[in-house]
C-alpha cells in the first residue's frame, strides 16, 4: 500500500467508493474492481428514499432523519483521488463538488462540514484505504413536488405516478440492495408489493 506524504495527485493510493443505490447494479461505465465487485461491510450511513430525480424515481441518498443502514464499498480502479472524483461524478451526473471524499493521510474531509465523519473515520481505519468517495447530492422531496417528506406522501406519490415513471421507480426501489433496509422501504414493501429482486 502506497501513502501519500504531500500531494495526492502524485501518489498511488487505494480508493474506496461507497454505494447503496443504483451504483450496485447499474454502475455503468464506473471504474472499480469488478473481480472484487461491492463489499457489503461498509460503514453505517443514514440512507432513505429522500431524492426524486430528474426522471422521476424516488431514489436514496443520505438524510440527517434517517435511520443507519449499513451501504457497500467498491475499490477504484483509479489511483489517484481526483480521477476516482471525477470518475464517479461522469456516472452520477453530477457536479465534481457533489462527490464528498475523506483522504484519510491528510485527515480532510470535503465537505468539512460533513455530518457523518465518525462512522467514515471509524470504518476506514479497519480497511487498508487510503481515501473513500461517495455521491453526496441532497434530500429533495418537498422541494421538488411541495409535499412534507413523510411516508403518506411518499407513497401517494409513488401510487400516482405516470405509467412510465411508475415502471422505472419501481424498478429502482426493488433493485436497491437488499441490506438497505430502511423505514420507508418496508412501508412500500407492505403497501405496493416492491420487494427486493433477487
């Protein structure tokens, strides 16, 4: 294992990338170790179905009101922490700067302001990473359809959808990981009958 002493663009370093949603199974052109494919000890991590997206799924990202889950990790094929940043940011479509990373030579976090940087410090000395990245985009739900992010609206959303949507938003709550076992997953396990595919 190589560690960075100064600038990381210029050292080799072992990149974790974590996933708990589509990245699973559907990461595209993302560059990790397939052999190793995603390990399912990563850290604990607030996940929920906070996010609707551009084509309407209802999708998971990291709320401050969620309950722990534990999400899954991945090894980059990219040594060096700006080419994994920018990797990752190409699949998720998205900003460089909605990637958050933790470079665990520097001890930097970014975002600084990060909620979470217990559990990623507490996990990431029990591996031999150097850094580990993640999508970092925000809860939007009420923001995006005026609704309060609870349960009732989420699957009266969910229910109203237009067929196509439907399909798609379906798909991706019965594909999400099966360990992601959150609070409003198994309401609409209950209510709509989207259980894991397996």
């Amino acid at each position: 294992m190589y560690h960075c002493l100064c600038n990381n663009n210029f050292f080799k370093m072992k990149i974790a990338i974590l996933g708990w949603g589509s990245l699973i199974w559907q990461p595209k052109a993302l560059k990790y170790d397939r052999e190793l494919d995603w390990d399912k000890n990563g850290p604990y991590l607030p996940i929920e179905f906070s996010r609707i997206s551009n084509d309407g799924r209802l999708t998971l990202v990291i709320d401050d009101n969620a309950t722990p889950v534990q999400v899954l990790f991945a090894i980059s094929q990219y040594k060096k922490l700006d080419e994994a940043i920018l990797d990752l940011a190409i699949r998720e479509g998205c900003d460089k700067d909605r990637i958050g990373r933790y470079d665990k030579v520097s001890d930097e976090f970014i975002p600084n302001d990060f909620s979470f940087q217990k559990a990623i410090k507490e996990w990431i000395k029990k591996t031999d990473c150097d850094a580990v990245i993640w999508t970092n985009l925000g809860k939007r739900f009420k923001d995006k359809i005026g609704l309060t992010h609870n349960i009732e609206n989420v699957i009266q959303y969910l229910e109203t959808l237009p067929k196509e949507a439907k399909v798609i938003a379906e798909e991706y709550i019965r594909k999400a990981p099966e360990q992601i076992k959150t609070k409003f997953r198994k309401k609409i396990e209950e209510e709509l009958n989207w259980k894991p595919m397996v």
